[in-house]
C-alpha cells in the first residue's frame, strides 16, 4: 500500500516530496530516495526534470479528465520511460477524444501509427489533424503522397480539392491533381484538370503533350464537346498533324457532322496518301454518313424519272467512297481487309434498300468475290457473317436488275454476252441459297425469279447457237 511504511527523512530531517501521477508514476522533488510504497516506481533525475512540467497533472486530470494536455504530458512521460507505442498512442487518444482537433494529438497519433507500420490509420489521423489545421498545404499536400502510394487517388484527389477550394490559385495543388488523376487513371478528373488549365493559360493550347492526353482523355469519355474543343484547337496549331486532322474528323464524326467528318479525314489522308487506315476513315464517314431520305422519295413516286435521278444522286454520293475502299482491299492487313467488306456490304444494302438495284449490284457482286470462301473450314467468324448478308443482298440486286441487261442480250444475240448472263444467274441462285436465311419470304421469291430465267435460257442458246456455255 502507497505511503503504509515509514518515509526516511531528507539530510536536513525534512520529507521527501513528491508528484504522484496517474498510472502508479511519481517523480522526486527533493534529493533524497522517494517512499518506496507499493504502485510507486523510481525514476532517475533526468527522468524528473523530464516530467517537471507535468507536476500539475493529477490536480488538472481530477478536475477535468479529458484534458488534452495532461494526457499529452503523459504521454511525454511514456515516451522518455521507453514505454511502449501502444502506451502512448492511448494517451495521445484520450487528448484526442478530449480534443478533436487538437493538432499535437493527431499528429503524434499519426507518426506512432507509421512506427507500428499502420500505414492507413497514419493517413487517418493525418486526416483529422488537417480537420485542425485546413489552411497548412504542406501537410494537405504531405496526405496526399501518403495516398498517392497507397494507389488510394480518389481519396487523395478529395483531399486535394478540398485545398483549391480553400485556395483557388495554389499551383502546386492543381499540378499535383493532374498527376493524380493521370497516374490513377481518373479519366474525368484528367480531362477536367486539362480543360481548368487551358481556361487559365490559352497558350497552353498550342502544347502538343497536353493536346494529345486531353483528345485521348476525351475519346475514352465519348466527351464530343471536349473533343471537338480539343482537337480544333490541336488543327489549328498544327495543321499538318494528319493525327490532329483525324481526331478532328473523328470529333465531328461523334456529333454526326458528317460532311465537316468527311473534310476532315480528307485533309488527313492529304498529308499521308499512304494511309490505309485514314482513307478507311474517309470511306466510312461516306457510307455511314449518307442516308436516303424516304420521305422525299415518296414525294416523288409518281414521277419515275425524278425518283431515278433522286436514287442515283444517292448511289453516286456512296459510290464516291470506293476509290477510299480500295487500298484496303489489298492491304496486308486483314483487320482492314475485314473493315473494307464491312463497308462494302453497308454501301450495297443501302443502294438496294433505296431500290437503286442496278447500282448496288456493282457493290454486292464485288463483295461476295472478295468474301468468297478460301478454304472448306473457312465457315466462321466475321467473314463468314459479311459473306450471309452480302449474298442475300447481292442476290436481291442481282434479280431486281436483271430485266435490262436480260432484254440487251436477248437483241444482241451475243453468245459472249448470253454466257455473261447465265453465270450471273448460276451464281445468283447459289447466293441466294446460301444467304436465304436472312430473310426466307425475300429470298424464295427472287429463287422463284431466277428460275423463270433459267427455264429460257435453253431457248436462247439454242437460238444463238451457242457453244460457250
């Protein structure tokens, strides 16, 4: 029991003094040797002067028991005596729980946190000393490197943009966003932090590196808006960039500016003839772009001659992309060979959708040579889907536009030219058959069609006296 023996007196006969504090700790005023009572521990003189300053603390905790202050001496105390961390962490936590924003607390909270290796619960009590302090960028900008190693970037971007808001001009917060956002892959906050800077500084439009990531940042958003801002900036700049000329096209593209698409792609190949892919693009925007207005077509059936001047006027718009499609139908790579029949069967299907036939067999007879199988396992995949659609296409155009060249045969009386029609007839029914499921009622119909030719060509050849078939 504390004080149940008999203390020795000082040399001068006087009591020893001392401070009890909280925990069983007591620390000797005087020069002789402190009572030696249970729950009272010897501390040397350094240790004393050390806790001096605490000498008031057991008074002060009985008043009030929260007191950050007393529990952050005592927490000197643990520290001086090589106490454990988790010792003083719980003192630190009670001037804490006293004091939630007390700066002192926290911030010891946190460094005894990053000794234990807790490297989140740092961050935390960092966090809360901040609460404290909001206007101390060092620190803010110290939280968010923690949390930028922690690959935690939205949390640290949340801590960043707190400070602008506090402090709209700091640069170092603005930069260090961007390189969160850019190495966290925050697509938005990129393109947010590209567009706050070129809003501030205009001449940073003409910065190449910060052009290119804020279109590619723009792309992967489907941002229009951004992109076209971007990317008309970029051509201005750099009007022999046939990469910002694309990405130009590609903006207006998006915002179905197809004409403006067209210019743009146009002006791109201009500067690389040899661009396979950018004359694709210009293809593309001409097939995908043009569209056939039924209304006005049917304005105008009852004037035939006006409604075939009306559909030839369409097929001559999408026949202006052939010469776009051609590089790549002999192109070594076969993703642009796939994109050019791609192409091809949208430009055929939509010729013969406007009942323009004759001009869409052009088309269609081209693509089912290039789609042809290559080999008997060549029955899958995209080629496979191109090469349906495009026989069912080709032999819809291919019936629907045979009565004229069948009538100039018939009076040419040409064995050459009887031959050009029974093949096209042969591989009319074979087209037909094949590419028949994508739309059974159609395709038996044009069958039924082929077959009242086939019966007749008998007859011609024998007219003709033909040999060549």
């Amino acid at each position: 029991m504390v004080g149940a023996r008999r203390r020795q007196p000082h040399r001068d006969g006087s009591r020893p003094r001392h401070r009890r504090l909280r925990h069983g700790v007591a620390v000797h005023d005087g020069g002789g040797q402190p009572g030696d009572g249970g729950g009272v521990r010897r501390v040397d003189r350094a240790a004393a002067q050390h806790h001096h300053p605490c000498s008031g603390t057991r008074k002060a905790m009985a008043i009030e028991p929260n007191l950050p202050a007393a529990h952050i001496c005592i927490a000197t105390i643990y520290e001086a005596q090589h106490l454990g961390v988790d010792s003083q962490l719980a003192a630190y936590q009670r001037a804490a729980k006293g004091d939630s924003l007390n700066a002192t607390a926290w911030e010891n909270i946190a460094h005894l946190y990053q000794q234990k290796g807790d490297t989140l619960k740092a961050i935390d009590a960092y966090v809360r000393e901040l609460a404290g302090e909001p206007q101390n960028t060092q620190l803010r900008l110290g939280i968010a490197e923690l949390l930028r190693q922690q690959k935690q970037y939205p949390r640290a971007k949340a801590v960043l943009d707190e400070g602008i808001a506090k402090n709209p001009n700091d640069e170092r917060l603005s930069a260090f966003v961007l390189r969160l956002c850019i190495e966290g892959e925050l697509t938005r906050c990129v393109l947010d932090g590209f567009v706050a800077q070129v809003t501030k500084d205009t001449s940073k439009l003409a910065d190449t590196t910060l052009l290119k990531a804020a279109i590619g940042a723009s792309q992967q958003l489907s941002d229009t808006q951004q992109l076209l801002f971007f990317s008309r900036a970029a051509a201005r700049h750099f009007p022999k960039s046939a990469a910002f000329l694309k990405a130009l096209g590609s903006a207006y593209d998006l915002r179905g500016q197809k004409d403006s698409a067209v210019w743009a792609y146009k002006q791109s190949l201009k500067l690389d003839p040899s661009d396979v892919k950018g004359s694709l693009l210009v293809a593309r925007a001409i097939v995908e772009g043009t569209t056939y207005d039924t209304a006005q077509a049917s304005k105008l059936k009852s004037d035939t001659a006006a409604l075939r001047a009306f559909r030839n006027a369409f097929a001559d718009r999408i026949d202006s992309a052939k010469v776009y499609i051609a590089p790549a139908l002999t192109s070594p790579d076969s993703t642009d060979r796939l994109s050019a029949s791609v192409f091809m069967l949208t430009a055929g299907s939509k010729i013969s959708q406007a009942g323009a036939y004759d001009r869409a067999y052009p088309w269609l007879d081209q693509l089912v040579q290039v789609v042809a199988s290559r080999t008997p396992a060549d029955t899958l995949g995209p080629r496979q889907q191109i090469r349906l659609q495009g026989s069912f296409w080709y032999g819809v155009s291919s019936v629907a536009s045979l009565s004229a060249p069948y009538t100039a045969m018939v009076k040419s009386k040409s064995c050459t030219e009887a031959k050009v029609i029974n093949d096209r007839l042969a591989r009319t029914k074979e087209a037909l058959t094949f590419g028949a499921r994508v739309h059974p009622p159609t395709a038996n119909t044009m069958l039924q069609n082929v077959s009242k030719f086939e019966a007749v060509m008998p007859q011609v050849k024998k007219q003709f006296k033909c040999k060549n078939f």
